[in-house]
C-alpha cells in the first residue's frame, strides 16, 4: 500500500519515522512520500516532498508574515499526493497546516489518520468538528485525550506515547564516552532545552544564558534542534563557555543533573529520562496576550497536564526570569524537592510505557485499511 505522512517540526518528524519503520514491517511493499525531515528521510529511504524546516511557523505573527511560503507548501504537498494517490494520508500534530490538508483530502477521497492529536483540549476546542468531519481515525498518546473526544462523540484509539517508546529504545552512551566525546570535565552537566523552533531560541534562549553565572560549579549544555543551524543560537546569545550540541539531546539528557526546558515535548522526554525540571515559556507579546484569553488549561506542561498535578514548576513568560529559574534549580539540586519529582516521574513513566506507540499506530492503521496485519 501507499502512505503519505506530514510532519511540520522536530518531535513529529521522530514520531513520525518510527511508525514508517512499524508500517513498514506489518507491510514488507508499503511505499512512503512525505513532508517532514531527515529522521523520516531515514526511515523512509528517500527525500521529504518539503523538509519542516520550511514549514516551522508558530504563533499569529509569524503566520502572517510567512502566508504566501505556506501557501506554497501547501500546493506542493497536495501535488505531491495527487502525483502517488497513497492508500492513507496520515497527519503527525501541526495542526495550523495538518486540519487544512484533512480537509482537503477528505474531500479528495482519500483516507485521512490523525497521529498524535493537536492540542484541542487546550484552546480552539470548536476544531474538534474538524476531526470530526475529515478524519477517518483519530490516533492519540495521551491517555486523557480519548475522553476528551469521547465527550465530542468521537471514538478516538489511545495508542500509547511515542516519546516513552523512544527512550525505552535508546541505549546511551557512557558517561566518560559522553564527556571526552566534547572533551569535558567532570563538571555536573545542566541540561538546556530552549525549543527547536526559531522564535523559541529568539525568546527562550537569552534569558538561559543568564544562568551559568549563579551556578559556576556547573556546566550548562544547550541541546540543539537539528532543524536550526549554530548562527541561530549565536544571534540571540549563545555564550562562548556554553557549549551548544546538535542531535544529542538523549545523551545530554541521560547523563545531565537538572534542565532547563521550554514547554512542549521536550518535558515529557526530560521526566522519561529522570532528570529533574524547571519549565518555562515566553513568546511574542502579543501571542501571549491572545493565547492568556483563549488557553482554559490548568498546566501548560505535558507533564503536569497527564499526571493532573504540579509535579513540575511552571514559569510562563515574564515568570521565567532569571532568578526565579535559579531558585528552582537550586531546590531541585539535591533534597526533598528532588525526590519528590522523581516520584511525579515514576508515575508517570508506568502510565505512558503500556504500550508501543508506533506498532499498535500501525496495526490500527493496515486495519482500518483491510490489510491483516
């Protein structure tokens, strides 16, 4: 069969590479064409219709600025699936792009999967009508989700958290490989994760680089996105003593103390990985402005959102400042406020490690499809 996968950033390019792979094996003469990046690429054998880094646009501002490159994609990726007419078309989150091509290929006639939900139950739940009327199955990974759209009256499948799949299957290295890896020290490493989106690193990353003054004893790492080259993370401040590693946030992560993350995916990967976290958020004025009277969540961290609890401290936009990052650090360093998320973070690890995500994302899908699988 023929299956043509999106994915608009990072995480989803990973998740999205691991259900190829899983396809693949319940389905030995699948042929893949996507939009994502190279983790796809890898998995697929072959090159992205668009690379996401040419998609990663986030936030009204950014939207509006680059509406004439998205509309371009957008052409180019339903040309794309007009040229293979794939058996599936199977949406991977970024839903700014993804609701839209649901709709259109739904009324193309061709059968649309939805893995991984976008954030419906967060704001613009009215989306959900969307899903609704152009999505054959919904794939979700967190395990609230599948009331939130049963309320809907949508019988969506939970199939597990890819991220909690991926770290069971990673095999880091040892530490002293690591270290002499980047010839380093034996410094405690801090681990910095200020988002793989351009307008993250322009908001989150100046205000982390204040931090290794008020922990000198320490080495602050920053884990960059594949997607963004150096010059990025140079223009809005990377310092000369930080060190800046590309695809390595695993290793960092399994060998780091404490870090320091930008809300999104990467919060769930640092509780996998048993590191304790300070979250953070800023962005655009303006964005934050719209998104403060739209958002009706209790948490904004994956974390806190799955576990129903602030196991994680939260600090959103003029929150995140640098001495209130650094006194959460400094509580998490060592003691009861360490062992305490540690706790948070076995829960939450035997919740989300029931199942494989990308082989039953798979099974669901050769079903649906009427291949035994």
């Amino acid at each position: 069969m023929k299956y043509f996968l999106i994915a608009g950033e990072a995480s989803g390019d990973l998740h999205a590479s691991y259900l190829i792979k899983a396809i693949g094996r319940r389905d030995p003469r699948a042929e893949f064409a996507f939009a994502g990046g190279d983790k796809m690429a890898e998995a697929a054998g072959k090159s992205p219709v668009i690379h996401y880094r040419d998609m990663a646009f986030m936030g009204v501002w950014d939207v509006l600025t680059h509406l004439g490159t998205i509309r371009r994609n957008f052409r180019r990726v339903r040309q794309a699936i007009d040229r293979m007419r794939p058996d599936a078309v199977i949406l991977t989150d970024y839903p700014g792009f993804n609701l839209r091509m649901a709709k259109w290929a739904k009324r193309r006639g061709y059968k649309v999967f939805y893995y991984i939900s976008p954030k419906m139950w967060a704001w613009k739940e009215g989306r959900v009508e969307l899903i609704r009327r152009y999505v054959d199955r919904m794939l979700v990974i967190l395990p609230f989700e599948v009331n939130f759209y049963r309320r809907h009256g949508i019988e969506a499948v939970y199939v597990g958290n890819p991220v909690a799949e991926e770290t069971v299957l990673y095999r880091p290295p040892e530490r002293q490989t690591f270290l002499a890896r980047h010839g380093w020290d034996e410094k405690t490493l801090v681990a910095l994760l200020p988002g793989s989106r351009r307008q993250e690193i322009r908001h989150m990353l100046p205000l982390m680089m204040s931090l290794p003054d008020k922990f000198p004893a320490y080495r602050f790492v920053v884990a960059g996105a594949p997607s963004l080259e150096r010059a990025i993370y140079e223009r809005y401040g990377l310092r000369e003593d930080t060190p800046l590693v590309f695809d390595e946030t695993y290793d960092l992560l399994a060998h780091a103390h404490m870090a320091v993350v930008t809300s999104g995916t990467a919060t769930l990967e640092t509780a996998l990985f048993g590191v304790p976290q300070v979250v953070g958020y800023r962005t655009h004025p303006l964005q934050y402005h719209i998104g403060k009277h739209l958002v009706k969540i209790k948490y904004f961290s994956l974390v806190n959102l799955i576990l129903d609890r602030p196991a994680v401290p939260e600090l959103l936009q003029h929150d995140f400042n640098t001495e209130s990052v650094a006194e959460h650090l400094n509580a998490l360093d060592h003691g009861d406020a360490r062992e305490e998320m540690l706790a948070h973070y076995r829960e939450l690890a035997a919740m989300l490690k029931e199942k494989t995500a990308s082989e039953e994302a798979a099974r669901v899908i050769l079903n649906d499809l009427g291949k035994s699988s």
